[in-house]
C-alpha cells in the first residue's frame, strides 16, 4: 500500500514537471513558425528583422506575428517595412540609389536595377490606387472655375507623408474663395475633409 502511494506521488511529480517544462518550452518559443521567402535587390544589401540580421536572399523561418524588417547598403536609401506573417508568404526588399556608388552599382548589375525599376512601377501604381480612394477629387483635377482653380500638391501639415495630399485653390477674382467652395460641395467633397490652401 505504502509502495502504490509511493508510486502515484512519483507519477504525479514527473507528470508535474514535465507540464512546467513543456510549457516553459512552449511560451518561449512562441507562436508558430513560418517560411519567409526573401528576394533583396541589391542582393548584397544588409536584412535585418526585428534588429537581427537575416539572409537577404533565400528562405527564412519567421515567427508569426508583425515583424519590422529594414534594409540598408552604402549608396541606396534605407528602407523600412512592417509584415504580418500569418503563413508561408514572401518578402520582396529593393532598395533605390541615392548617390553615385549606388548609381555605379546599377550600371554593373542591369538585371537586378530591371527588377527595382519594375517594383517601382508597382509601388507608385499601388499608392495611386490608394490616393484615388482616399481622394476621390483627383479624378476631376486640374479643374478650372470661374474665378479659381484647383490643383493637388505636397501637404504642409504632412510634408513627408506622400500618402497626405493638399488641395491648392488659386482665387482669381473676388468671389473664387467662395465659388471654389461652392464646387466643392456641390460636388460631394466636404472642405473640412480637405487640406486646403489658397493661393493669388
């Protein structure tokens, strides 16, 4: 009898050990894991995710969750994005020349400036998609009224954001502050909605 009780109190012991163990190993680890798929241009650029360097090319296990990853090298500009890892997915980082090694490096490797001036094209067609839904007036801009007309430019309020347009209103004659104003909102845009900035 003394030897059964003995023998469940050592049972219960190692059954108790063994949870602590599995779930310090499982809180530590984290979430799941998933493969990154990473294509760098220049694909001698320094990757790092989350402050730790990573290949620049090629596949990486990645823990699912947001993740901040920047690329850098002598001669481009930095870039900085954050990714949400939910599954397997892919990651592409192309960094742009800002100087003359930069622009020497890209004379060297004409495949690889193809493949950044192609993802150019494609950033700059995805935030003119996004301007044109967060601003739908664009698509009847430069427009030309009695007294004022209307055009689109750099915002004050947000100068690095190029994302945050500002609506330049240039007033002509006495009553353009007021007809502009009134083509707005006839028009179904609210100016209180809008950075507007009158000019003469």
């Amino acid at each position: 009898m003394e030897e059964n009780r003995r023998l469940w109190l050592l049972s219960g012991t190692v059954a108790v050990i063994a949870l602590v163990v599995i779930g310090g190993f499982l809180v530590l680890r984290g979430g799941p894991e998933h493969t990154l798929t990473v294509t760098s241009v220049p694909n001698d650029l320094i990757l790092t995710l989350d402050g730790k360097p990573i290949a620049a090319s090629g596949e990486v296990k990645v823990k699912q969750g947001k993740h901040t990853v920047t690329g850098a090298r002598k001669g481009f500009e930095t870039h900085t994005q954050t990714i949400e890892v939910e599954e397997d997915s892919s990651l592409k980082m192309y960094l742009f020349s800002n100087s003359a090694e930069g622009r020497a490096w890209e004379r060297e490797h004409p495949e690889q400036t193809l493949q950044t001036e192609s993802e150019a094209g494609r950033r700059y067609s995805e935030m003119d998609r996004r301007l044109q839904a967060k601003y739908p007036i664009l698509q009847e801009l430069p427009y030309i009224g009695p007294g004022f007309t209307i055009n689109q430019g750099i915002s004050k309020a947000h100068p690095d954001d190029p994302e945050q347009l500002a609506f330049y209103i240039k007033v002509t004659d006495s009553e353009g502050k007021k007809k502009a104003l009134e083509y707005l909102t006839g028009h179904g845009f609210d100016p209180a909605n809008l950075e507007l900035i009158y000019t003469r």
